[in-house]
C-alpha cells in the first residue's frame, strides 16, 4: 500500500508542477482563488507546506522559504525540489506508521500523505484557474482524495482548517471540480472576460 500512496503522491506533484511550469512571466502577480495571494504567494506556500511536511515526517530541517524570495523564475524548481524532499520523507522506513506533528495537530503518516497530496491537487486547480490554464488532474487521485477529504473533515478540530465551507458543484463534474468545491473554492465558470496577458 505505500507504494500506491507514494505514487499518487507524485502523480499529484507532477500534474501541480507542470501547471506552475508553464505560467507566463506575467502572471505570477495575478489574483487567484485564494484571494489573499497573488500566483507566486501561492506557489510559495505551497513549498514551504511541501518542505514542511518533509521535516514533520523525517525530521530532517529544511530551508524556510522567505516570503520575498525565490525570484519568480526560479519558483517551479523550487516547487520541484519541495516535492522531491516530500517524496523522500515519506520514502522513509516507516514513514506513513509514524505519528507526525503537522498545523492540524498530531497523525499518522498516511493522513499527512493524504492531507498533503489534497492540498497539492486544490492549489494545482488554484494556480491553473488564476493562469487560465487546463485544469487537468488525475481523475482516480482526485476522486480518492474527496473521498479521504469528506471522511476528515469532521475530525478537524474548530478552526484549525485551511480551508472555505464547501460550496455548490454538479453531481456530475470533473473529480477535481468536486474536490475543490468541498473545499471552499467556486468552480462556477467566470464571467467572460479576456485571457490576461503570460
């Protein structure tokens, strides 16, 4: 079983990666669905959740990422190198048995793997929907993911979520669609505008 929780892990960072990739010099300081951060606030926080997760399962202490820094060119490898220290804490002997020390509080490896591959997967939609970009994610993970997400909800104590009360998504829509949604983002289509400059 960690195999198959070690590989959706990294099919999670790679479909994130390949979104932050490719956003265009321009954007980094567009809005995004998580209206307190631009493009590259976001992108931060995403490595800085990465390479803090890492240490809380390995105990291993990684760099703090300063808020002014990388620059932004230099942001999709540090996402890259964030995941690659993600994938190989939870590598370790162990790893997902071990109780670890995350912000929500003290678990089992496995629901901080769990935890971490949903954030990955709603900030990937976050940053794809901020650069009008695809929003293309593994069906099978994010499906799994809501599942996993539904289950924990109840069990986060007051106030310690990240995240926004679900909000209103069809029956029918993409996985990743319904997993964001129960998460607080609106995945109504925006109002017809232009597609910002990359």
């Amino acid at each position: 079983m960690s195999a198959e929780h070690l590989s959706q892990l990294s099919v999670a960072l790679d479909a994130t990666g390949q979104v932050i990739a490719a956003v265009g010099d321009a954007q980094w300081a567009g809005p995004t669905p998580c209206t307190d951060w631009v493009v590259r606030d976001l992108v931060r926080h995403v490595v800085a959740g990465n390479n803090g997760f890492a240490t809380a399962v390995d105990g291993k202490p990684r760099p703090a990422i300063d808020e002014a820094a990388p620059a932004d060119a230099d942001l999709p490898r540090a996402y890259r190198d964030s995941g690659a220290a993600l994938i190989e804490a939870f590598s370790q002997p162990g790893a997902l048995e071990r109780m670890v020390t995350i912000p929500i509080g003290l678990v089992p490896g496995v629901v901080a793997l769990h935890l971490r591959v949903t954030e990955v997967l709603v900030h990937g939609w976050d940053v794809a929907t901020a650069t009008w970009q695809p929003a293309e994610f593994p069906d099978d993970i994010a499906e799994a993911e809501l599942a996993f997400t539904r289950g924990q909800l109840a069990h986060i104590p007051p106030g310690r979520t990240p995240f926004a009360p679900p909000q209103p998504v069809a029956d029918d829509a993409p996985a990743i669609q319904r997993l964001v949604a129960c998460l607080g983002r609106d995945v109504s289509p925006p109002a017809a505008t232009q597609e910002p400059t990359r």
